[in-house]
C-alpha cells in the first residue's frame, strides 16, 4: 500500500497541476503578446519562419502553434497548448528532485511548482515562456541521468531537450551554460567515467551546437538589429533591487500585492528561512560522505539558479533583457532547492506544518490571481466598439501593435489605420490624421497614456486639435478609447 501510494501521489500532484491551469483559462482577455502568437501562428510555415526571423524570438513554439489552432482558436484552445507545457515542468521537476534528492523532496517540489501563482499565470498565457522552462528543466534532468548512468539514450535525450529549448527561447542558453559546466566539474572530479563521459559530453554539446547552426546568423542579426528592445524602453538597466524582485515574483508571483500583508510576509519568511535551511545542510554535509549527494544536489539547483540569473543581469546592463518572463526556466530548481531544505527541517512535525502552511499561502495566491483582472481587457473594449461602429469609421492605434488583440476579437469588424509608428514622431502624426480628415466620418481612437511608443502624446494632442470628442471610454489594462467626430471638423 505505501509504494502503491507513493506511485499515486506524483499522479495527483500532476492532475492538481492541471486542474489550477485549465480552471479559468478563457476568463481573461487574449492581450497583445498573445493575440501575435496568433497571428503568426495563423501564417503558412514559409511566412511564419520569415516573419519570425524579423522578429525577436526562435520559431519553435509558434510552429507548434501552427499545428494546434487546427483544433480552434478560441483563448481556451490557443492557451491550453502552453498549460500542457506547464504540467509537463512540473512532472519534469518531480523528476529531477526525485534524482537529486528523494520522493518527499520531489513530491514537495511538484507541489510547489503546481500551485506557484508565477508558473499558474505564465502557463495560462499563449506564449513560450513555459515550454522553454519545461524544455531546459528536462535537459537538466537527462543531464544529470546521462552521467550518472552513462546511456548513450540519455545523452540523446539531453541533446533533444536543449536543441528543442534553443529554438523554443534563447535564454535557453543561459541554463545550457550552467549545464556544461556541472557536466565538466561532474567529469573532472571523477563522479563519471572521464573518458567516455567527456567524449559523449563534447558530441552531445557539438551536435546541440550544429542542430542551431541555422538559426544561428538569424540571431546574431535579431540582437545587432535592436531585437528585445521594448525592454530597454519599457523597462531599463536592472538593479541590484531586480534580483531581490525576482526573488519575490518567484516566491509568489507577479501580483504579490494581492495577498494580504501577513500572508505575503509569511510567504517570504517560509522561503527564505528553507533556502537557508538547504544551504546550511549542504555546508555541513562537506565532511560528511553520507551526505555528499545532498550537497550536490543543493549546488546543483543554486548553480542553476543563481548564475544564469547573475549572468542575465550583468549583460543587462549592457543590452537590457531582463525581465520576469524571461526568466521561468530558471523557477523549477528554485522549488527544488525549497523543498531540499524542507527535507533537512530536523522535526518531521515542523516539516508538516510549513508545507501546509507554505502550499496554503500559494494556493490562496492563485485564487487571489483568479479574483483579479491581469490581463488588458480587450474583449472588453472590442464589443464596446463594434457595437457602436458606423460606416465611414476607422480605428487609429497608439501604440500601433495594440490593433493586434482588437483585431482577434473583430477581425475585418472595423477598417485599421497602422500609420502611427514607435516611437511616434509630429510629421507621422500629422500624415495620419490628413489621411483620416479625408477618407472617414469619425475615428476610434486607441490610446495607452504614457506608453513609451509616444509618451508625450502627439497623437492625442493632434487628434484633439483638429477633431471633436463624442465620447471617452476607459477599459482596464486596454486605456482610452477615444470617438472622435471628422467630417466637418477642422
């Protein structure tokens, strides 16, 4: 009975995990990151493979995409493909722990990543951020299987992990690093057989390298041409206060002023007091040889945590790249190393009660997630206005990309005026409205104020000079919608 439940537990967790993620998929709004996914994903793979090459990200996820709207493409259906992934990490993170440490560290790692608001919010969103995370984890996990055991299956499966993770997100690379290096420090110290372990390493390594050769120059070009750059606009060069938030968004997602004050602290005090937890077992266990595979598997999940994290930042400030979502690979062995220290809590009692108490503060965060509107409300706005269009309108977008989500709601519902650029400039605003002055009655008027695609309102201003106001409608996350009146008006 015990062994029958200890092969349960690890199937419910999963199915938890499934049911946070699937629960409420379609009750937020499609936003403009997910609404290009669509897009892209709607295009002839030729199209797609062009238009992603100018693009910011590899093509593997919107490929993927391509296959799975033939099921529909509604929220529901374009966002479940990501919530696969995100139980896929967590499955993939039972694992892992499991190999590094034991099944109560791995059944308390699977928990906590099935019930982290960060991972629940990411999983539900039509984007690659989960499947890169599930992608790196595993290679971490074959990893660690193929130097231990020494399988040439293994050593393929890490291969086909990290390619699929390269082209799924190139922070990819960022735990691929941490990866080699583990591999080589595990072969020098004789933990694996040097000979053929190097040798199976290097081709694994050579093959991962050769299999992203083609898209190699295509990101090169990406970086050089400005590639990533709304991060340097809408966020900038991270602070050493970024990777104490970080810390914080890990330890209980995006919207941690969503818990009350009491629940939050205890969240980070829990945290931290098992990060310490772990970190004070593995520097004692350095004299204790039953206490070695402890130890390294401690370093294992800090190494994979802190130094592609500390590598990201420091390149940050050179080309700013670092943001949260971003960085989700690196979450599953930050649960590991937790539930690590857990383990070493001396009292079984204490044990109990600060995983209760831990799994009920992120339970309570999901549902505090659900209660509260994240996601720019699209829907909103789109029947809003398409059931007040009239012939002889047009919509007008600032920033410009925000037509995307409109577009998915009511696509051909209202003609779209894409002259605005970003950054917008007078002479292109100018150009936009005589082109409107001419050609429409009237013109909605998408506006976010004090988005970096024109922050100091050119638009607005122009728009509000040379037309008149019928009506101004604020939605959440969307802005102002603004109908302005032309013909007649100048």
């Amino acid at each position: 009975m015990r062994r029958r439940l200890e092969n349960l537990l690890p199937v419910m967790v999963v199915l938890l995990a499934a049911l946070v993620r699937f629960w409420g998929l379609a009750r937020e709004s499609i936003w403009l990151d997910e609404a290009t996914s669509i897009m892209i994903a709607r295009m002839d793979v030729r199209t797609l493979i062009v238009w992603v090459a100018a693009d910011i990200h590899p093509p593997l996820y919107y490929l993927l995409l391509h296959a799975w709207i033939a099921l529909g493409q509604s929220e529901f259906v374009v966002r479940s493909l990501s919530v696969l992934f995100g139980v896929g990490t967590v499955a993939v993170t039972w694992a892992l722990a499991r190999e590094l440490f034991d099944s109560r560290v791995a059944l308390f790692s699977a928990l906590l990543l099935a019930l982290s608001p960060l991972h629940v919010f990411y999983s539900q969103e039509a984007r690659m951020y989960v499947a890169a995370a599930m992608w790196s984890t595993l290679g971490s996990y074959l990893l660690l299987l193929a130097l231990r055991r020494g399988s040439r299956a293994y050593w393929l499966g890490y291969f086909l992990a990290n390619t699929l993770a390269l082209y799924t997100h190139y922070f990819a690379a960022f735990a691929l690093l941490f990866q080699a290096l583990y591999a080589l420090l595990h072969i020098w110290k004789g933990q694996a057989r040097p000979t053929p372990a190097l040798r199976r390493w290097l081709r694994s390594t050579v093959g991962i390298g050769i299999a992203f050769l083609p898209w190699l120059p295509t990101l090169v070009r990406q970086v050089l041409g400005g590639g990533g750059g709304w991060v340097e606009r809408a966020i900038g060069r991270p602070s050493a206060m970024s990777l104490v938030d970080t810390w914080l968004q890990f330890s209980v997602g995006l919207e941690g002023h969503l818990y009350p004050a009491a629940l939050r602290r205890a969240a980070y005090l829990l945290f931290a007091a098992l990060l310490f937890s772990a970190v004070i077992a593995a520097l004692n266990s350095r004299k204790n040889a039953s206490r070695a595979g402890y130890r390294d598997g401690v370093l294992f999940c800090i190494g994979s945590v802190v130094l592609p994290l500390g590598l990201i930042w420091l390149l940050s400030q050179w080309k700013p790249m670092y943001t949260i979502r971003y960085l989700l690979a690196f979450l599953p062995p930050y649960y590991v190393c937790a539930a690590a220290g857990l383990r070493n809590l001396r009292w079984k009692g204490l044990q109990l009660v600060t995983a209760f108490a831990l799994l009920l503060i992120l339970a309570a965060g999901v549902w505090y997630n659900y209660q509260a509107l994240q996601k720019p409300d699209w829907r909103s706005a789109t029947a809003y206005v398409v059931a007040r269009v009239q012939p002889g309108d047009v919509g007008l977008f600032s920033p410009r990309w925000n037509y995307k989500p409109f577009d998915y709601y009511a696509p051909g519902r209202l003609e779209l005026d894409l002259d605005l650029p970003v950054l917008t400039t007078a002479e292109a605003a100018q150009a936009a409205v005589n082109d409107i002055s001419q050609r429409f009655k009237r013109v909605w008027f998408f506006w976010e104020e004090d988005h970096y695609g024109d922050p100091q309102g050119i638009a607005k201003r122009l728009l509000d000079q040379r037309f008149r106001v019928l009506e101004t409608t604020q939605f959440p996350g969307v802005g102002s919608v603004i109908l302005y009146q032309v013909q007649g008006v100048q």
